[in-house]
DNA sequence: TCTTGAATTTAGCCTCACCTAATCTTATAT
DNA sequence: ATATAAGATTAGGTGAGGCTAAATTCAAGA
C-alpha cells in the first residue's frame, strides 16, 4: 500500500532544523565574515557543537554549504537563497505580528521563529502583500526580495559613531529584550534622526539629542545595540 | 553545561503528532459517534494502523485516551480539552486566511493544518481578537470557545430534508475542493435560506429555491455535503 | 459451532536530530 | 620548536515516531 513516505520534498523546504542551521550561518557571516564555527553556531541554536559538526557535513551532501574540517561551512549559493527565504519569512512575520496583533517587541521573536517554519511561500508572499510590500521590518532591518535578493547594509553601531555627527536610526538589535523595551519605550525607533552630542571613550558612553532636543545618554552595550546611518544611500544588492 | 533539553513542556502543547492524532479522535467521534479505531485514525492521518496502536497505548499512558485494546480509543476530559484548542486554532486560522490573505476554499484546509501547530495560544487569542471573535468559520462551522466549549451541533445534510422544509444552510463539508468551488460559486454559502423543493429518493437529487427564486438541482454527494438547519436554535454547550 | 477474513497488535527495524565522552587538530604562548 | 588549551570531530547512545511482517483477536456467516 505505502504510506507516502517523505515525498513532500518538492513544496516543502528542506526539513525545518536545517533553515535554522542555514539562518544561523548567515546571521554569522553578516555580522563577522567568513566562515561560520561550529561553536558559533551551537551557541546561536542551543545545541552541541557536535550536533552542529553532523549537521554541517549533511549540509554539504545536500549542497547547501560548503564545509572544510576544522574551519566552519559557508553558505553556497542556494544556502543562501534558502537562508535569504527564511529571512523574509521571518521579518514579514515579526512585522504582522507587531502592526496587524498588537505584539511588543520582547514577545515578537520567538513567535516568528516558530511560524517561520509552519508557512508556505504562497503565505509569505499574500502576507507580504496584506502588509504593503514593506521593505524593511519594525527593529529596521531589511527585508529580502521574494528573489532572493537584500539591500546592502551601511548602518554601523551607535557607539562607532563621531561627536558631531547627524545619523538616523536605522535598526535596533532585537536579542536583548529589556534594551529593545528601553528603547521602545524612549521612541528610539528605527527612522528617528540624533545628533552626536559626545563620544566618551573612557566608559564608551554616547551623548545624543533627537529632534525635540531631548538629551540621551547611552552606556556602552545600548550605543553598540542601535545601529545608525548617517546619510541616505538607498541603493545596492548584495550578499 | 546542558543544551536546555525539552523543558519548554509547559507552554508547549504535547508533541505536535499527538495534536494530529487527537483532532482525528475527535473528528471521528462527532461524525460517527463512539470509539475511534486504530483504522480509522490511521487513515484520516495516512499512517499506518500499527503506528496509531502504539500511539494510543502511549496516549493513554499521558491521560488524553481511555484506550482498550482492539476497541479502539476515546477521548479524556483532557483529550477532549487539548483536541477542542486544536480545533479552535484551526478554525481561526483558516478564518484569517479566507477574510484577510485572499485565500480560496481549496487552499486554506492544507495551509491552517500546519499553522495550527505552530502557533502560540497568545498568538490564537490575538488572532481571535483581529477577526472580531467569530462564533463560526467561513465554513460555518461553530469555533470552540477558548475555555474549550462548542456550540452543540443541529445541522443535518440536506440529503435528510423534507419536501417543502425551509431551511438555512450551516456549513458545508470541506473534504472535497470541487464541492467547495461548486458552492462557491454559486454562493451557496452559510447562512443563506432555502427552500426544499424535491427529495427524489430515486436518485438522491435534492432541487432546493433560494430567496431569489433561484432552483438547484443537487445531486446525491452535493446533497449530503452540504448541512442545514431547519430553524434558528441558537444555545447549548455540548462535547 | 466452526471457519475465515478483516482489524488489531506485537516484534523488530529504521531514520532524524539530538546527546555525552573521548579523541583529534590547530593556534598560541613560552 | 613544543606544550597546551580551545575548538572540532568521531564514536556510540537515546527517544520519537514512523515502517513491515508476523502473530493474534474478533465478528460474522455457514
């Protein structure tokens, strides 16, 4: 008789740990460059680093990654792709969430985690439309073409900026949930212009003024967790 | 060290199979009373028998069946309560889907299946809330109250009415998607009156007059898919 | 009552995606 | 140049949830 076994492979995805493991190694790779470790990656999923070293080898059979012994895996280019897909889920998710359902930031997270894996493409892009096409998420993070395709990124952390210096925000790092509460609840919210009142270098404090000439002082781990531009480039495709 | 095993227990629902397998428990029993079968279930979840045995023995074992061998399984109280939150988010999800993503009869039965398992009970409460708390789905089917009540059901197939009853329909059956667009089309949907002009116990064709003086003439397998009620009964709370 | 076929259960396997413990590699510091 | 520690891999499990094939049980008709 036979009980269909797994030939959903077509519409489905790769199984949904994988999306994780490739998410995790591009996530990786934006944010430090190069390859990704093991331990990097265990550390991002909760898991083993031997679980990772498995599951990095398989990642290589199914031509999702490249992978040397020793030296961590890269994402191939359909890696990327699928990472990129996931990445679109995810922040087209985080972002229903946030405007249609009334979810504040803390709550958003780990609910589009798990939604991210359950939705289908057709989902993803009917969402997207519902929503209007945004092209960045509520944290400011852009979001992948249905193509594949993401704006480059020249936003660089508040506490690299230069007194002085006119910047807008451009996103706000969403691990932390009590900063993304410190933040929301001050309105430092992606789109907002400062200007750079001081830069201390000896506790990495950073002195800012909005546009209401209210004055924040941030210490150093919020000034590394708001990302900031400080001109409007608005072009460019990239890895 | 530990890589936080399965300790998220609590806000997790059971496993999610264990979901699959007490909806089609359920299911079962609404539709044909009594204890569900190892067959059964194993169809309705296109598994094998064998596979649903073991797994009512371990359902038991967790509290959610009373099980008896080569009798088939039925649900707890807690079963009841666990399958009914299924059910719940389902139905809403599939709501969402057809009034606010633009999706067809068709699609939505396969999308909701695998979303409902994905979904946080907030996200199902903030759901309901969107949709402006429906009592009914787009099928007409009654949604189970968050406190895992259901409107007990006195819909019968229009197969089963009486020349000249009047009757409005409840909600039509939604295993087949040729049915579904059939009525879709014509907008032979919940909540429209109808006169029954013609059982002709023959051949089971059922020739039906809407309010615009409209005539059907349904065919036996339409006939018994689509439910009516006879008259507005609007309580009671039943398993 | 006996036979027989359908339904069910049992027994024994398999794969996935994890784990721990033990064994490499590699890079770094003396 | 080498010792050592950090990081990575291998080896050998585990549990969930499937499967097939071989019993077993039940129910129904002769």
């Amino acid at each position: 008789m036979g009980y269909e076994m797994n030939d959903l492979a077509e519409s489905r995805s790769p199984s949904s740990s994988v999306g994780d493991y490739l998410k995790a190694v591009w996530e990786l790779a934006v944010t430090s460059g190069g390859a990704a470790s093991t331990k990097d990656v265990a550390a991002r999923l909760s898991i083993s680093p031997a679980s990772v070293s498995n599951m990095f080898a398989r990642l290589q059979e199914m031509g999702l990654v490249r992978y040397e012994r020793y030296r961590g895996a890269t994402l191939t280019e359909r890696g990327r792709k699928e990472a990129l897909r996931l990445v679109r889920r995810h922040r087209l998710i985080e972002t229903f969430l946030l405007e249609h359902l009334g979810y504040d930031w803390q709550e958003v997270h780990e609910e589009a985690e798990r939604l991210e894996h359950a939705v289908s493409d057709g989902f993803t892009e009917r969402l997207a439309e519902l929503l209007g096409h945004p092209d960045h998420d509520p944290h400011g993070d852009p979001i992948p073409s249905a193509e594949g395709t993401l704006e480059a990124d020249d936003s660089f952390p508040l506490s690299q900026a230069a007194t002085g210096q006119r910047v807008r925000i451009s996103k706000v790092r969403d691990e932390d949930a009590a900063m993304l509460d410190y933040f929301g609840d001050r309105n430092l919210v992606p789109g907002r212009w400062l200007t750079v009142r001081e830069v201390r270098t000896v506790d990495g404090v950073v002195i800012v003024e909005d546009e209401e000439a209210e004055v924040y002082a941030l210490g150093e781990p919020l000034a590394r967790s708001m990302f900031v531009r400080s001109e409007t480039s608005d072009l460019g495709e990239g890895n």
